[in-house]
C-alpha cells in the first residue's frame, strides 16, 4: 500500500499560505516551526496536508511499500475538529475517515489510511500518557496555540520534551497571534510569518444606550442592542454577517432577539439565523459552519468565539462583535473555578472584525465605544493561571515532572495553586508524596474524564454495583451540560428521554464509560434520586452542601463557600446537596450569598454524611462570656455545622479562650496598674531610644506576641477565673531580652534620686505618646544646686522636669536646669517668696542648700 498525498495545488488554490509553501516546508523539515497567519489564510487546511506530503516524502525510497506515520493536528474545540476534518477531505475529494479523519471525545472517525487525523488537545495529552513516544506519529500540529488554553500550554512543554528523545518527530505551532519569538525559542524551531490578506475593511463603533455587564453579566438592554445592531446591519449590507458574543446563553437568546426582527427564510428576503456554540448537536453546529448555497437565504450566525479564528463560516462579509468573553478566572476564597464574562482582549476583537474582510470587502461593527476598546487587555490571559490545576497535576504526575518541576512550559503555573492541585491528588489517593502517581492515579489519568469524574465513576459503580448507573451521572457531569433549576435529576431524566439537547452524545458517552470500567452494560432502569446525589457526591465531597434555614435558598458548602439555589428550583425542598458548579453572582439570584447553584442533586443526610465522613471534625469552641469561659462542643462536616451543645469547660479550655478574647477584645480586657502602665513606658522609651533588643510594646506589637508575655499567666487560669486578676506588670517583664534585662533598672529607673535626697517618680510616657519624654514632677527647692539635667536610656535620652511650688503646682517645665537657674528662676523667686515665706527662696540657688522642708525656726 502506497502513501497517500494530497494535492496540494487543488488544496491551497486562493489560500494565501499555499504562497508561502517553500517557506514552510524548510521550516517544517528543520524539525520545528512557528507558524503565525491571520484567520482565514487556510493554514489550517492547507499546512497539516503539506506536512503530510512532506513526512511521505522522507519515508526510506529503498523501501517502496513503506507507508508514513500519521500526522496529528489539534484543534481547541470539538466543532473545529470536525469542521477541519471535513473541510480537507472535501477537498482531497475524499470521505471523512479516509485519509483524512478526526478524533473527539466520544467519537472517532479513522481508518487505517487515515494519514492526517483532526483532534482535540484532550484526546492527544491523554494519548502521550499511554505511548509517550507517540509510535507510528510523524508530526505534531498545534493549531491557535494563542488562545493559551491549559492543555495547549502542557502539550507545547511535553512534546518539546519529546522532541528531545524523538528528533525525527516534527512539531509545528500555528496561531492567529502569538509571540512568536518566545514559543520559537522554547520549540527551538523556525518561525514563518504568512502576512494577511485582508480586502478592504471599514470598521464603525456602535455603543449602546446601557452598559454592557453588570453584577449578574451581560445586561438584557445590551443583548437587545445586540440584536436590532446586528438586524439592522444585515439588512443594510445584504451580506451573511457573524455575530461574536461571549456565551452560549446570550447566543441563544440574541438569536431569538433576531428572529423576532428580521423575516423569516421562507420569506422574499427572508434570513436565516444560526447559532453556534458548543452546546449545540453536532449537525447544528456543522450547518453554522458549512455555508449556503446560492439559492439559499442569507444567514446571520450568532456565535460564541469559536468561531474567532479556530473555525471560518463560509460568506461572511459583516461581523457583529459585542467586545466580550469568558475566560476561566478562580475564585481562592469561595474555592471556585469557572468561567466569567470580561472584556475581550484587544488582539481577539481584532480577529473577530478580519472575519469579514477575508473573502471580499467588509465591513465591522464593535457594538461598544472606541474608548471601551482602548480600555480592553492586549492579550487573553493564559488559562494556566487561573485554572484549577488538579488535572493537569496528574498529567504532569504522570509525566514524569511532578509539579512541573524541570518541564519547560509557556508560563510556569503559580505555586500554591499547583501545590493545593498536589494535596487534592494526595487525598484523592491518586499521586504519592513524592509526586508520582499511583496505580489508580494511573488509571484515572488514561480515562476521559477529569480526575474527580473518574473517581466518582469507580467509587460510584462499586457502591451501586453497576457502573451504568454511575456512568449516566459522569456522562452528565462531564460535559456542558445546563438545566435551568440547577437540578442535575431532571436533567437525567431529559436526557433520558431525549428532550434535553445532548441527548445522543450523553448516550453514546453513557455507553463508553460503562464499557471503560468493565462492567455490563446499564440495565435501562432510570437512578434513583439518591444514587444521583451519591455519584455527584463522591466526585466533589467538599461540595455537599446543607441548607442555612428552613424555607431559605442559602446553601453552605462544606467548603466554606455559600451559594443559593435558582429561584423556583425543585432542589429548594432539599436539605442536604451534592454539587455540582456553582459559580460567582451577585444581586437577588444570590440570595446575599455572592454565589449561585448551577447544578445540584439532593441527596439524603445519611448519605451525605457517610460521603462526606473524611471531613467530619468535633471540636470544643470555647469562649469568654461576661468574663467567664463557655464552652461549647461542635460537630462539622467542613464548615458545615451539624451539631453544637454546651460542655464543662476545663483547664485546656482557658487559656487560649482568654488569649481569644484578648486578641478580640483588645489590650484594655487587662487591668492595667499604675505599675504595669510604667513597665510598659518604661520598655517604650528604651526601644524608642536603644532599637533592638528592646522590645516595641505598642498594642499591635503586644498581640503580635501575646503568648509570650501573657501566656503563661493566661494559661494558669481557671474557668471561673478572670484576666482581670493577672498582674500585668510582672507579665510585661517576660518581655526584657537576656542579658541586657540585667541593666533595665539602670536604664530606665522607676525613680530618681534628686539633691534634698529623696527620689521621685519618673513618669514614662504610653506608646501611643511616640513624642512624649519622661517626666520628672518634683518641688523646686529639692534641686537646688543641680546644673546638669539627669539622662535615661544610657544619656540618650533627657528628663523632662516638671518643677512645682510648695503646694505641688506647676511653676516651670525644663529639661535644662542651668538655663533655668541663671534665668527664669529669679522671676519665679519674686512672685513666690511673698506667697511662700516659710520655704527658702534663696537669691543664689546655685549655693543654697536642697532641701524638701521649710525654713529652720527663727
């Protein structure tokens, strides 16, 4: 049998990139390249099939029957795995799984000619943890590797690795835009740069009369604008248009917006609206793809941005773009991972307006203002970043380079998410302690779920003991599945019967997964409630959720994380939950809570608490009530609380229930002495004067180490006992560093010895005073003869005196006693020695005797 090769002139006939063939060829055969090109030059059709052509060509000639390996190309969604496949076996003239064919989660259309096979980043990371050295592939091709999807991102660091073990192997990068220069570097490969060929284009902004998003997501008035914008549009220019929105939601119901405006397609002039996203069946989002007929109607097709530059819808000459997208964006607080509406990146607008101008003049219209534009990122933000991590920790695990450690990755991903994606596979059973995957960690990598899925598939068909059941609830959970009342049973039950949209994929999944485990086939008969809520349980334990109160639509997650259910949701009647998504919100969906319900299953208490038996903590909370200790013994599955009764407080209780309420309370819970509020100044002025290794003593400081200077003291407690009995001056003094606490007293003396040959008090000033100075209050005739001022803290630092009359009042305040000897005191003397006559006013108190009495008699 003869290697297939696809004609490429047939193949790339008005496609820009066919241009740029030798090019690529030189820098497809160094063993890598970057290939950059504006959607809608065909590099997509045109170079898996020059690839192909060139991997055939090297095949030993010394063996004509020897056929080359097969070529596999990448596709960020499964619509544009199909819509690629089918697109370079029509014009090969071929059937799709002939020489071209695809591969999808769920559906695989190959044969052994298959020379060129369309897949999913998916389904090719899965494969390279099966046959890490790919046997019988010739070449890789990633395609709009700048979307920066999470898988892409793994794939690019692993197959360059591969590459080093296998240099035969060729990998190309394609994007719309990229830096190409980095991926280049990390690939060691060439770059080519096919340029656009983009016919006239007008570009035209249209804001409208409201905001775009508000705290629930895009506004209604928006989405109306939406629709009369793009109606209007239409009409006017007469061509297919291409609507980008941000999610299948506002696909919908703009494209039920539009209908109501624009004549049907039976109708003269009638148009046909389409729309495509990836909920949709398969031949609905083929039909959006594959353009009209001339005798057909035109079309309007609404699309999420799918169609931005991984996929090109035939025709269109007129591109609506309502400037927003979802991005996956995690939420640390709430332990939530999913998808928000933002703006889009700059880049992404504009490849969304080139969609029209690449098959003849076009025309763009941005349903928002140019200062919205400037506004807009420049580039999407890698999925990497704000993804959760827990399965590409197992691929990474399997791998060979847990935690990403020594692997060469577009971006690296942050730290402590990978580590907290470490500790769920840890406690999932599925990695070691060292990283590496065990043997169930390898066989939930190789299934075609996510790892929680998996783990709810295997646990669920034992604990049913029929893994069909259980596969009905994964097949559900695994894929874009929506019920408007958040009640995955109902969902079930119209998958069931097939009214839910996805029915025959759900199927067909059904029916892979069952047959994946081993087990018959399911017996036909519908779950019950429970084993719905059991299954969806055993994916996610930290997500079983009880009602706050009776009647309420507040749930708490054992998480931590509340959320409301949907109003007029079945689920309300619930107690208990297993959930499944719940998602960021605001306003009246979320109940107050900041998060809504998305998908749930009820399930019974019992159940839940078995499920969820690993979270189960009992606990004593203790805590000071009107000065005393209470106590109070809970029981919790997460943060969910299941019980709490009142319990005899002892001993341990006390004291970090008193350091509780002292943290909460504040410094002021002690009783603060005069003598504790001096040991205190004391430490202050020190520190202010000396630094380390004196202690800073101010309120944050003091809490800060509460345990080390007021632990032992609170520690010692009883339960009927009171901080208020702690001597705190003593408690302060744990604080003094070894060995300089020898010289405290020294340094800042409680008194000071003055020339009448008392001493006085030295009042140190509180924390709160930073500029305050120590005071010295004493009567006048006890410093006579004193020149030099006293200093603290080793002379750094001046008493301030305040001097006082016989009677203690105030008559100076100075820190320079010659000073006021040679000056201001003979002011003093005249006014006071008529008031005072029986103490000594002595004209010259440099000589005079100190002293804290009154005049000798006579």
């Amino acid at each position: 049998m003869t290697t297939h090769l696809f004609d490429l002139a047939v193949i790339g006939a008005g496609l820009p990139v066919a241009a740029a063939a030798d090019e690529l060829a030189t820098a497809v055969l160094s063993g890598a390249a970057v290939i950059t090109a504006p959607p809608g030059t065909g590099k997509t059709t045109f170079v898996p099939a020059l690839v192909a052509n060139l991997c055939a060509e090297r095949a030993p000639r010394a063996a004509p029957a020897h056929t080359s390996g097969r070529i596999l190309v990448t596709q960020p969604r499964r619509v544009a795995v199909r819509a690629a496949a089918r697109r370079l076996a029509a014009l090969d003239g071929s059937p799709v799984g002939g020489p071209v064919g695809f591969t999808v989660r769920g559906e695989r259309t190959v044969s052994a000619e298959t020379r060129v096979e369309a897949v999913t980043p998916g389904v090719l990371l899965r494969r390279l943890l099966t046959d890490p050295a790919l046997e019988g592939i010739d070449a890789v091709v990633l395609d709009e590797v700048h979307e920066r999807g999470l898988e892409s991102d793994l794939l690019l660091g692993m197959l360059a690795e591969l590459r080093e073990l296998r240099p035969e192997l060729l990998l190309i990068a394609m994007s719309a835009t990229l830096d190409a220069a980095g991926l280049a570097e990390l690939l060691g490969a060439l770059t080519v740069e096919v340029p656009a060929a983009l016919h006239p284009l007008e570009l035209a902004y249209a804001a409208g009369p409201s905001a775009r998003l508000d705290e629930r997501g895009v506004t209604r008035d928006f989405l109306a604008h939406v629709a009369r914008l793009a109606a209007a549009e239409q009409s006017r220019a007469g061509h297919d248009a291409l609507v980008f929105l941000p999610g299948a939601r506002e696909v919908d119901e703009v494209t039920r917006l539009i209908r109501e405006i624009v004549p049907g397609p039976t109708a003269p002039h009638g148009v046909e609206v389409l729309p495509l996203h990836g909920r949709l069946p398969a031949r609905e989002q083929d039909r959006a793809v594959s353009g009209r007929g001339t005798s057909e109607p035109a079309r309007i097709v609404v699309s999420t941005a799918l169609a931005e530059s991984s996929l090109t819808v035939p025709g269109v000459r007129l591109v609506i773009d309502a400037g927003l997208s979802r991005e996956v964006r995690r939420d640390q607080g709430r332990d939530m991972t999913g998808l928000v509406t933002v703006s889009a990146a700059r880049a992404s607008a504009e490849q969304r307006a080139g969609r029209a101008a690449r098959q003849g003049p076009g025309r763009a219209v941005r349903a928002y203002s140019e200062a919205d534009f400037a506004r807009m990122p420049a580039a999407v933000t890698p999925e990497i970043l704000s993804a959760d991590l827990t399965d590409a920790a197992l691929m990474l695990a399997m791998w060979g380079t847990p935690g990403a450690v020594g692997l060469r990755l577009p971006t690296a991903p942050p730290a402590a998410a990978l580590a907290r994606a470490l500790e769920t596979l840890h406690a999932l059973g599925l990695c070691r302690e060292d990283g590496r995957a065990t043997p169930l960690g390898e066989r939930v990598a190789a299934m075609p779920v996510g790892v929680r899925e998996a783990r709810a598939l295997l646990d669920g068909a034992a604990e049913l003991g029929d893994a069909g059941r259980a596969a009905e609830v994964v097949a559900a959970l695994s894929d874009d599945f929506r019920e408007p009342n958040a009640d995955l049973g109902a969902l079930l039950r119209g998958l069931r019967t097939g009214r839910a949209p996805g029915a025959d994929r759900w199927r067909r999944e059904t029916r892979r997964l069952t047959a994946l485990i081993g087990n018959p086939p399911a017996t036909g008969g519908t779950p019950a409630p429970d084993d719905v809520g059991v299954v969806t349980a055993l994916a996610r334990p930290e997500w079983l959720a009880r009602r706050t109160a009776e009647h309420s639509r507040s749930y708490l997650l054992a998480s931590g994380t509340r959320a409301a259910l949907p109003e007029g949701s079945p689920l309300l009647a619930s107690e208990w939950l297993a959930v499944r998504e719940v998602q960021r919100a605001a306003g009246r969906a979320a109940d107050g809570t900041g998060a809504v319900i998305r998908l749930a299953a009820a399930i019974p208490a019992a159940e839940a608490l078995r499920i969820g038996a690993a979270l189960r903590t009992s606990s004593r909370a203790a805590t000071v009530t009107d000065g005393r200790v209470r106590v109070r013994e809970e029981h919790r599955l997460g943060a969910i609380l299941l019980a709490s009764q009142p319990a005899q407080a002892t001993q341990a209780d006390t004291g970090p229930a008193f350091a509780a309420h002292v943290l909460e309370v504040g410094l002021g819970a002690l009783d603060w002495t005069p003598a504790a509020r001096a040991v205190r100044g004391r430490l202050h002025v020190l520190q202010q004067a000396l630094g380390e290794p004196w202690p800073g003593v101010d309120d944050a400081e003091l809490l800060t180490r509460l345990d080390t200077w007021l632990g032992p003291d609170l520690e010692r407690l009883r339960p009927q006992s009171s901080v208020q009995g702690i001597d705190v001056a003593h408690a302060l003094r744990r604080l003094l560093p070894w060995p300089d606490a020898t010289r405290f007293d020294e340094l800042a003396p409680e008194r000071l010895a003055v020339p009448s040959g008392t001493s006085a008090r030295i009042d140190y000033p509180a924390p709160d005073e930073p500029t305050a100075r120590p005071v010295v209050a004493v009567k006048l005739q006890e410093l006579f003869g004193l020149a030099d001022t006293p200093r603290l803290a080793g002379g750094r630092v001046p008493v301030l005196f305040h001097l006082l009359s016989p009677a203690r009042r105030p008559l100076a305040v100075t820190d320079d006693l010659a000073s006021f000897w040679n000056g201001p005191y003979q002011e003093v003397r005249k006014e006071m020695r008529g008031r005072y006559p029986k103490h000594p006013w002595p004209e010259d108190p440099w000589t005079a005797e100190a002293t804290a009495r009154t005049k000798p008699r006579g």
